[in-house]
C-alpha cells in the first residue's frame, strides 16, 4: 500500500481508504451482515488500507435516523485489536443539529458507539451554504475547540456538497480545519467545488480526502461499446476501474480516495490498483482520452441546463438547478436508481415535484429550455420517492 501525507493534520494515510457507507448487509441497509462485513474489514486493514471513514447515518434506513455502522465498527475494531492499526474518520449530522447541546450529545454517542477514548478525524457532515450558517450561528467553533482541547478529536475537518464559494468561506471561518472530504472523479471535475476545490483545499495545507471516485459505481458498471473503445485508445491500457482510480491518485494534491467497498473481490482489487498507482504518470495523450470520455457521457444528458442559475431564486422554492444536475448525471450514466441518492439529498420542497409550473423562469433561462416541461420529466425520471439506503 501506498501512503500519502494528509495535510495539515501531519498523518500518513492509505492512499486507499476504506468508506464503511456501503458495507455488505441484509434486506434492510441497518441490517449489516456482519460475518461478511469482518472478512472485507480484515483484509482491507492487514494489507494496508489504514483509514476507515464512517457517519452517525450511515447503515440507517432513513437520513433522519441514528444508524448502526458506528456501533458494528466499534465491536470489530475493539473485537480484533485493530483500534490503534487505524485511523478513525466519523461525522456530525448536520441536518439533525439544532443546538449545542445536539453537537455535544450526538458526539459523545459516536465516542461510545465507536468503544474510544478518541476519533482521528472528526467531521461537519455535507456541509452546504445552510448548513454553514445555521453552525455559525450556533456556535460550532467553541464546539470545536473544545473537543480538540479534551483531546477527543485528534483532528477536525468537514465534508461538503457545496459549490466553491462555500468552501472558500469554511476555510476561512475556522482556521483549525485541517482536512475536507470532497467529491471528484474525471466526470465531475466542475460539479460542485470538484477539480479547484481540492486544489484550493491543498493550496492551504488541509489535507484532501475524495469521495464518490466511481460516481457509486456507476462509472465502471454497464459501460457502453463506445466508451470502451475510446479506452482502448489509451496508450496505457487499463480497465475503466483503473482509469477512474488513476485519474485521481495522478493528482499530487489528492492524498486518499474512499471506497465504499462491499465484498472480498472489490477490496483485493482496489488495493492491487492503489499498489500500482503513480503520481503524473498518465500521459497527455491518455489524459486527452479521459477528458474525450467524460465528452461522450455528457452527450448523453437529459437537457442543456449549464447550471447558470439565472433561472432561479424559483418563487417556489425549488432548486432548478439541482435537479437538472441530477436528471442529467442519471441520464449519462443510465441509471436512475444509482443517482436518486443525489436527488433525494435535495431538500424538502426543492425537488421537481414542487414545481407549480407558473413559468416565471422560462424568460430567464439562457439555454432556451421548457423549465416547467422539463422538471416534470425529472419527476417522472426519478419518482416522487426512493430508497435507496
């Protein structure tokens, strides 16, 4: 395994991390499967992989609810004496945070859950333009610093869906942020903060973590003929696996990706491409390639939206915007199902369904788009409700 330094905080991570989002379970996402879950565990961390990232939500049935990863995780670090083998990444809802007092209690049920004294590194969740306010208005710094003055957080970072501007301004707010977890794969190099955003990350000595490197998966699954053979152009050859994979640890400014792996196969294979992985090591000629696939899965968008916003604020509330970055990701990568997570992520009372198609926004739309029309076919695309946990 390689290992790459991760900013500020001065820790040595796997260039590989090991995203517990996705771990094998039953019928019902809280039901992990836990027999299966410690054979993955195991391997990933006796062969390397030393950062094990997880969230007070992941392995619910809903965002709204607590959910059982942080527990499951506990037992098996505690069970096979693999605490002190790894670095512990976990996360603050933001969405259930009303109070200091929320921040304080939900923390110390993570601490127990997890069976430590201490977390590696400790996150805002998804942090967004709302979120922010709502913890600056709360406070969250004194939140902060007292965490890390106890010692129960070692490091303080933050994940964020947010566009650039944001991250700008939650570097700035807080100078003790030593880390953000971004999203960044070669099809969403300017989806929210994507390829500047870590670069600004990394220009200010926070370390980078990178999620979502498949776009769920959905970059290395079902590729079509064509996308294939633009690959098989490639100089170097590699599987679209690797290409997702190297295309990010090119990067010297990315210091580890996380995978939300689910079985054996999947962990041995990501560790023997991290093995093999290079910084500056795709020609130009294959980084032409890659910004040629990326080409041929944008043609196969729902609508012309650029994402300008000159259609929005909407009078009701919706995110015009959003919803059209979502339905057109889907549409590239045809799988509806795969992208409903993103979808569903959108807040209450934004999403297509809530249009009332009073058409204030047609005027204003640079692409000429049929806004009202076109969100219903994003309703329709999506449904009014998923699950996806």
């Amino acid at each position: 395994m390689k290992y790459r330094t991760l900013g500020k905080t001065g820790e040595k991570v796997s260039i590989l991390g090991f995203g517990a989002m996705r771990l094998p379970h039953f019928k019902n996402n809280n039901q992990i499967n836990v027999e299966e879950s410690d054979k993955i565990l195991s391997y990933g961390i006796e062969n390397g992989i030393n950062l094990v990232d997880t969230a007070y939500s992941y392995h619910a049935n809903n965002l709204s609810g607590k959910g059982n990863c942080e527990e499951y995780l506990g037992n098996f670090l505690d069970e096979n004496s693999y605490r002190d083998e790894v670095l512990l990444s976990t996360k603050l809802p933001s969405w259930l945070i009303k109070s200091k007092e929320d921040m304080e209690n939900i923390f110390e049920q993570q601490l127990k859950d997890l069976k430590t004294d201490s977390i590696d590194l400790y996150m805002l969740h998804s942090l967004n333009e709302d979120y922010w306010k709502m913890f600056r208005e709360l406070d969250v710094f004194e939140f902060l610093d007292e965490i890390l003055s106890s010692g129960k957080a070692k490091h303080v970072g933050f994940s964020a869906h947010t566009e650039m501007d944001w991250i700008v301004d939650i570097v700035d707010d807080y100078d003790k942020f030593e880390f953000g977890l971004t999203q960044l794969n070669y099809l969403d190099e300017r989806y929210q903060s994507g390829k500047e955003g870590v670069e600004y990350l990394a220009s200010h000595g926070l370390g980078t973590m990178i999620m979502e490197p498949l776009r769920g998966g959905r970059l290395v699954q079902n590729v079509p003929q064509d996308i294939m053979e633009l690959w098989d152009m490639a100089e170097e050859k590699r599987t679209p696996l690797e290409w997702a994979f190297q295309y990010l640890w090119n990067m010297e400014e990315v210091n580890t990706v996380l995978s939300g792996m689910n079985s054996l196969d999947q962990v041995k294979e990501n560790i023997e491409i991290a093995e093999k992985s290079e910084i500056n090591s795709i020609s130009e000629n294959d980084m032409e390639i890659i910004k040629e696939v990326a080409w041929e899965y944008k043609q196969r968008r729902g609508n012309d939206c650029t994402g300008c916003g000159y259609c929005m604020p909407c009078p009701n509330g919706v995110d015009v915007a959003g919803c059209f970055r979502e339905y057109n990701v889907a549409k590239m990568l045809n799988d509806p199902a795969g992208s409903a997570m993103h979808y569903f992520s959108l807040d209450n009372g934004t999403r297509a369904d809530s249009c009332i198609h009073c058409d204030d926004c047609l005027n204003h739309c640079t692409q000429m788009i049929n806004i009202s029309e076109d969100l219903k076919k994003v309703e329709e695309f999506f449904g009014k409700k998923y699950t996806y946990f």
